[in-house]
C-alpha cells in the first residue's frame, strides 16, 4: 500500500482524510512540531512518504485574522515551506498543498475560476494569511516548474463537517452552531449582515474525496477548485441550522455588521471533469456536525 502523510491530521479537513484514505493506504500521521525544520526532516528521512496531503495550518475567521495577521503569516509561511522542502528533497511522488479560497481576488467574476488567480486585490480583512497560502502555491508551482515536482495545490470553498472547531472566532457553519446552541431552546441568535450573502459550503467528508481524486488522476493545473458549484444564502444556510437544531428562539439580523462580499462560489468544472461528484447534501452534513458539536461537549464534561 502507498504511504500517505496527512498533516494536521487532528483538524477538520485532516481528520477527514485520514477517515477515506484509511483503508486505502497506509496512513502517517505525526504529532512532531512542524514549525521545526530539522524534525520534520527527520521524520520524512525516517518514514519516507510517498504522497503528502498538507492540511496542517493557521486558520480562523475575519476577526483573528485581522487581531492577529503575523501569527497567521509567519506560522502558515514556516510550516508550508517545511512540509514542502523536505518533500521534494526526500523524493515525495504527489503532493497535495490545501490553499483556500480567500487566494481569489475580491472582485473575481463569480463563479470563480482558477484563471482568476493572480489578477486582483485579495480580500484586506485576510491579506496576512491569503499572502502566506499565495506563497505555497507558488513554491509548489516553482518545483514543478524547476524539478518536474507533482506538487499541486487545491483551494476549497468553505469546510465544514465533524471536528470542526467551534469556537467564537471560527468559521461560519462552527460559529453558527455554536452560538445556536448558547442560544437555546428560545433566546435569541444574533447574525451580522442581512444573510444575502451566498457561500458555498462543501463537507469535510467530500473534500477528501475530491483530493483522493486528484492524487489518483493526472492533472496539469497548479492549482484546482474544490467545492460543490453550489451557492447558499446566509439567511438559507441559518434557516436550515433552525430545523436541524429545533431552535425555536428569535433570529437578529445585525444589519449595522458587514454583509461581507456579496457572493462566492466556484468554478469546480475542472474538479468535475476528473469524474468527482460532491455525495453530502447540505441539510444532511450539518445535521451531522451538529450531532459532532454535541458529542464533543460531552467529552468535555
């Protein structure tokens, strides 16, 4: 069986993986600093992957990134260009780097398509993390370019799914869920915006899949789509958590907060072209990573 490296295999995207891939491959994990150099040298020097699958980074929502742009510069920066040097000098066939969909200018015509990378102004509230994503791609690029390196890069729309982290600054589906179940049976959940705008959310589960897909097929792009196509109003995305959760309390519209762009979706027709098709409806994912955020305040008890 081949060797796949998975790391941060303890986070949303990560665990995912290692959940398809296990009974395909043999699985590594590691609980090493990644941040040092010399440790994860040796442990590729040692284990010898044959594919990588980098999920290990610095995330969070609007509000961390603009507290704290260094720590997700300099950190996502370290850990990439470790990940990525040692693959290439101890001979890794195909790795794949997990980029994101803040990479995209702010203004790219929607859907938005990997041609649009490069050509516009990124998003200012996330320039500190989208800068040191840019910089990965662009290093798995150059070693394809200068040492024929199988290194790609794929941008997924919004993840979300089981071992999300719910905290106030995470993302929007976690952040939602978690403010939801502070706020029942019947209080009342404050949203920023008017919930016009539309995202397009794609679960975890599916996410690996469509990487599976693209380490098992040949590809030229550097970097490729991931997500289902599909865009979903804030306002539908709350209504369908309302049935999910029963949560039978009041929803304020905080229309004095920003809205944010008004509309972000993908061009995933090259993704869809190597046979991949999205299995995990809306509805029916986040009735799971509800399930998944109650279980795990079960275990913290």
């Amino acid at each position: 069986m081949r060797k796949i490296l998975i790391t941060g295999h303890r986070g949303l995207l990560g665990s995912a993986c290692v959940r398809y891939f296990s009974d395909k491959a043999e699985v590594l994990t590691t609980e090493i600093d990644l941040l040092d150099e010399q440790r994860v040298r040796g442990f590729f020097m040692l284990h010898r992957p044959e594919q990588v699958i980098h999920c290990a980074a610095k995330v969070g929502g609007v509000k961390a990134n603009r507290d704290f742009p260094v720590d997700f510069m300099r950190i996502n920066l370290r850990l990439q260009s470790n990940v990525i040097d040692a693959a290439a000098d101890f001979d890794v066939e195909k790795l794949v780097f997990i980029g994101t969909s803040c990479l995209f200018p702010r203004d790219a015509i929607v859907p938005v398509c990997e041609e649009s990378l490069m050509t516009g102004r990124m998003d200012p509230s996330v320039e500190a993390y989208s800068l040191a994503k840019l910089a990965g791609w662009r290093l798995c690029k150059a070693y394809h370019e200068q040492h024929g390196k199988q290194f790609f890069t794929v941008c997924p729309s919004n993840i979300y799914g089981p071992n999300d982290n719910y905290s106030k600054s995470a993302h929007v589906i976690p952040a939602l869920i978690h403010r939801m179940s502070k706020a029942m049976p019947v209080g009342t959940l404050k949203v920023w915006g008017d919930g016009t705008a539309v995202r397009e959310f794609i679960h975890a589960d599916d996410a690996a899949s469509a990487i599976a897909a693209v380490l098992e097929r040949q590809i030229s792009a550097s970097v490729l789509n991931v997500g289902t196509g599909i865009g979903t109003t804030i306002a539908e995305l709350v209504a369908t958590l309302r049935i999910v959760s029963c949560f039978e309390g009041e929803i304020d519209w905080d229309t004095s907060q920003p809205t944010g762009i008004p509309r972000k979706t993908f061009d995933v027709s090259k993704l869809k072209s190597l046979g991949w098709e999205p299995q995990i409806g809306l509805a029916e994912g986040l009735s799971q990573t509800w399930a998944d955020y109650h279980e795990n305040l079960k275990l913290r008890r």
